[in-house]
C-alpha cells in the first residue's frame, strides 16, 4: 500500500498532504539511471582492465602460444641460416679451391640474412605480416639452398673431370724401377754421347735389358708407333689430353698402333736401342702444351717420399746421356 506523505504547515497549523512534483520525481529517476550507469561503466572497466574476459583471457593464451612458436620458429631459421653459411663457406673455400673454381659470389646465392623474430616485434606486428616476414626468411633460405645444391653439383663434375685428368696425368715411370737404379740421365744439359759435346737432354734415360717392357704412363691416344728416323728410333707419342703428350724411345719392338687407346700401366713396347742409340734404354719425355718438362716430377703415383728424393738426385746427376 502506498505511503502518504504530510508535512506541518506553520501558516495554517495544519498537516497537508504532500506530493512531490512530476519534475522533480523525474530529475531523481534520471539521476539514479545515471549513477547505476556511471557505476556499471567503472565496474566494467576495472573487470575488463584487471581481470579480463573469458574470451580475452583465451586470446592471451593463444597469443602467448604463438609468441613461443614464432620464436622457436625464429631460432630454427638461425641455425638452418648458420649452417648453411658454414656450407656456402666450405664449398667457397675448400671444396673449389681443390678443384680450382671460381667461389660463387654472395649475391649469385640470393643472400638474405634471415633475422630473429623477438617477442616485443612480434607483438607488434599482425599475423598477416608476421606470416609473409617468414615466408620471405623461407624463400631466401629454399633459394640459397637451391644454388648451394646447384654448386655442389657443379663440384661433383668437377671431381669427375678431375679423377679423369689425374687418369690422364703421367704419374708412374715408364719401365719397372723398384730399387731406383735405371736413371742414366736426367734432364737438362749433358754430354752427348756421339758428339761429346753439351746438348739439351729432354728427357729421361732408363737403362734396362733389351725386351724389358715399357709401359704406359697415363691413359690416352697413341698419336705416333714407329720410326720417322728422327734419333728416337722406334718410338711411341700417346696424347693424353689436357695438354699433356709423352714420348718413349728406342723401342726393339712396339705394340701399340695408331688411335689405339691405352691406360696406365698398359705395355707399349719394348726396351731396344734403335735409333741415335750407345745402349739399350728407354729414353722417355713428357710434353705439356708442346713443350718438354722434366719428367721425373711426373713420378708421384709409385714412390714414397723417401725414394722421390732419391730419384731427384740420381736424375740430377751430370753424366754422358745414352743417346
């Protein structure tokens, strides 16, 4: 039930039934709604700023996540970008100076240092930009990666070429010399044998007995078999490519024929003293580039240290050349 409100009036020194003004009771409405409002608007704010949402707190959850995937994620980019500057590295540096290659400049490589995503740029950035920045550290790693595979195909032709050009190499000596007691003459200026003069000796003198075989010294072409009554007697010229050509002279009896191909060790004939000849030899020359060169540093597959040094000395020797 409704209260009725009286208030004393002084003038009439009556109770009058009191009613308050339409406005008034209005103003008070309004005023409550405000409050309640203003009210609600600050506990709303301090629970969304210090306690947060459910659906906010869920957000943070999946943000810290990605914060800690991102970064792992940042780290295994560093040490994938480690490792492959360590291989880009060996190939510049070991790998073609072996084999005489050029190193493959940085910028043939697309080089782009892929950086460390850290946490406080990563909240900053949006998901759109932070996708497309490691889809770009990706695409810069999967492109050096390509010419780096690129280049380590080009190495492994180059070991090929190269086992093919040490095939082709001379490397042994041309009759069998264990106790490294047949060098009669060196290279260089010795006495000639006929005119007893000092004549450029371009080769080597192997003595050895009449039919001692003379064997390839690397694989190659027989260019020349016979006698072209030069001095050399029957001899035998193989081209072994990349420059190289060698020369075995004196020869009792040759194998070998024209165009036929030889390998290494391979018997060519042999030892006679046909020819500009004062005694059964091998006289053997190894020609680069038409060019002759002493060819006792052409013996590195079939002696030890010890017995190259041996070798030098003998083949260093002045003395009478046999032919």
């Amino acid at each position: 039930m409704k209260q009725v409100k009286f208030i004393f009036n002084t003038q009439t020194l009556q109770y009058e039934k009191h009613e308050t003004p339409l406005r008034v009771r209005l103003l008070r409405i309004f005023g409550f709604i405000a409050a309640s409002l203003v009210t609600a608007g600050l506990i709303a704010f301090a629970a969304f700023r210090f306690i947060g949402s459910p659906q906010e707190k869920y957000l943070q959850s999946q943000n810290r996540y990605l914060r800690d995937q991102y970064e792992e994620l940042g780290d295994q980019l560093q040490s994938i970008d480690i490792k492959l500057a360590e291989l880009e590295k060996r190939d510049n540096e070991v790998y073609r100076s072996i084999f005489e290659a050029n190193p493959i400049p940085d910028s043939a490589r697309a080089q782009l240092e892929a950086e460390v995503l850290e946490i406080e740029k990563i909240e900053r950035m949006p998901s759109d930009e932070l996708v497309l920045s490691i889809t770009r550290t990706l695409d810069a790693l999967s492109a050096r990666m390509k010419i780096q595979e690129k280049s380590y195909q080009t190495v492994e032709d180059l070991v090929k070429d190269k086992a093919t050009l040490l095939a082709h190499t001379p490397a042994i000596q041309p009759v069998s010399n264990r106790n490294l007691n047949r060098i009669a003459s060196g290279f260089g200026f010795r006495i000639d044998p006929i005119y007893k003069t000092q004549k450029l000796h371009q080769g080597l003198d192997f003595t050895a007995p009449q039919g001692t075989p003379i064997y390839a010294t690397a694989n190659g072409r027989v260019s020349h078999a016979g006698n072209k009554g030069s001095g050399y007697g029957n001899f035998v010229t193989i081209d072994h490519g990349y420059g190289y050509q060698t020369l075995y002279g004196h020869m009792v009896r040759i194998k070998a024929r024209v165009g036929q191909t030889v390998k290494r060790g391979e018997v060519i004939g042999w030892v006679g003293s046909t020819g500009k000849s004062t005694g059964p030899h091998c006289h053997y020359e190894v020609i680069k580039f038409n060019q002759r060169i002493d060819p006792v540093y052409f013996f590195y597959n079939d002696l030890t240290p010890a017995q190259f040094d041996q070798l030098l000395k003998k083949a260093a020797a002045s003395n009478q050349s046999l032919d």
